[in-house]
C-alpha cells in the first residue's frame, strides 16, 4: 500500500518526501478535528454521571 | 501472497499508529478544549459577580452551560479551580466539572451534586479518589464560600441515582442538612462504576475578592 503510493507519487525523492509528509498531515488533521470528536461520545471510558437522573430544570 | 500479507502487516501498523493518537487525544487533546472553556467561564463568571446584583431577582438562575460557582479543593494545591458549570449533559462535562439541574445549590439545604470526568477533558475530579474525611471543598458563588468537609465516600453501580437524591441513599425523605456530593467514574480509564463522596457544609465566609485571592 504504502509502497504503491510512493511509487505513485509525481517528482524527484525530494518532492515525493515532502508530498508523503503533507499526506500524513492532512491524515492527522482528518482524524484530529473530525473523526476523533466524532468517535469520541461513543466510546466513552470517561463516564461520571449516574445516569437517567437529569430532572427536568424547574421553569 | 506476500502482497497481501505485507498490506495487512501495513495495516495494522497504520491502525496502531491511529489508535496511539486517538488516546493522545482523548487524555491531551480533549484537555485543552477544556482549558479554553474553563478560562472563558471564568472570565464570564467574574464579569457578572463583579457587576451589581440585578434587582428583585432573589436567586440567580444559570444557564444551562454557563458557570455557576467556582470549586477549590485545597488538598490538590492552590492551582486548583474549576468553573462548575450548570449541566451534565456530555457538551457541558466537557467544559468542566457539572452541577444535577435541579439538585440543590451550593449552602441550599439538600444536595449539591456535582459531576466531574476523571481522566479526560483536563480530568477535573482525578484525585477525588484521595479525597478523605476532613479534607475541604471549597465552592465560591457570588458573595459566599460554602466550605464543605467530607464525610465519606461510596463505590455505587452507575444506575444507583439515589446517591443525587436530597438525602442522599434516601430518595424522598425531606432534607435537613446542607450536603454535597461530587460524582465520578471508577476505576479510572473505565466506566463501570462511579465513585461518589459526600461531604457537609461546616462553615460559609464572605468570599474573598479575586484580586486578593488570585495573582
């Protein structure tokens, strides 16, 4: 996979090295400010509410 | 062959290396929104203690999501301070410790019951585990410190409600004393149980101005 990209990538080993590393970036920052806090709820380890005791906030 | 089990050896090295970052930022990432919120709530809550109390209004209501008092527990250090916010809804826990709507406000008779993540998003109540009888919580509203004591703690189920009622494992019977509970989850990293300490009002003070209190 990985060695296909770079095969695919245009340019000298310089270039293809600096383009790898913008494509690992923008991997990060996909995941960083979407998928996390996307995924983030859903599998919470971090629970500190005993739960379904929200009453309703008066008026 | 060697294709294929060299892309599933890339696989699973990429899923490691994701599975890394996500944990960095559930304990780290998630942190620093919190820091943001907690300095924004901050500054929110000073502006309005700072300006008159608004007339005929006896007590204050908040927001669902704005800061409702300020809780300090000496045994963590004097950096230690948390907006407590009105809310325990997951957008509200992030921005910092939680307060039940509904359940009693700090120096009310009833029940204070706050609600605090332990190991992300700045990890509020982290060493609430340490916390024993004696040692002090500190809530600071607009012109009073309650100071609670704690009288014990408890390692509840995460359904046992009753802990939030106004006498606490006694849901229905009518408060007399002035009490506050913090709610959190246990074993840390985990979501099984909830550890709870309560804790009772022994003394309230003027609240000290911030410009003498913080630097």
């Amino acid at each position: 996979m990985y060695a296909w990209i770079w095969r695919n990538l245009p340019g000298s080993r310089p270039v293809r090295a600096a383009l790898a590393l913008v494509l690992v970036l923008a991997a990060g920052i996909v995941l960083w400010y979407l998928v996390f806090p996307w995924l983030e709820p859903k599998v919470q380890f971090d629970h500190g509410v005993v739960d379904g005791t929200t009453p309703a906030p008066k008026g | 062959m060697r294709m294929l089990i060299r892309g599933l050896g890339e696989l699973c090295i990429t899923a490691g290396l994701v599975l890394l970052l996500f944990v960095t930022y559930e304990l780290w990432g998630t942190g620093r929104y919190t820091q943001e919120q907690q300095q924004r709530l901050d500054q929110e809550l000073m502006r309005s203690w700072q300006a008159p109390r608004p007339r005929n209004v006896t007590t204050e209501k908040v927001r669902i999501g704005s800061g409702l008092a300020m809780i300090r527990i000496p045994k963590f250090g004097p950096k230690y301070r948390f907006v407590v916010i009105e809310g325990v809804e997951l957008s509200d826990l992030r921005k910092g410790p939680g307060h039940y709507p509904g359940s009693a406000l700090p120096g009310e008779v009833g029940n204070f019951v706050v609600s605090g993540h332990r190991t992300t998003y700045s990890a509020p109540f982290n060493r609430v585990g340490e916390l024993g009888e004696g040692d002090q919580i500190l809530i600071d509203t607009r012109d009073t410190q309650y100071v609670y004591e704690v009288t014990g703690r408890k390692i509840v189920q995460p359904t046992a409600v009753e802990v939030t009622s106004p006498v606490p494992m006694h849901p229905g019977r009518k408060p007399t004393r002035r009490l506050i509970t913090l709610t959190t989850c246990h074993p840390k990293y985990s979501a099984a149980q909830r550890l709870i300490v309560f804790g009772e009002l022994v003394d309230e003070k003027p609240r000290v101005a911030p410009a003498a209190a913080g630097k």
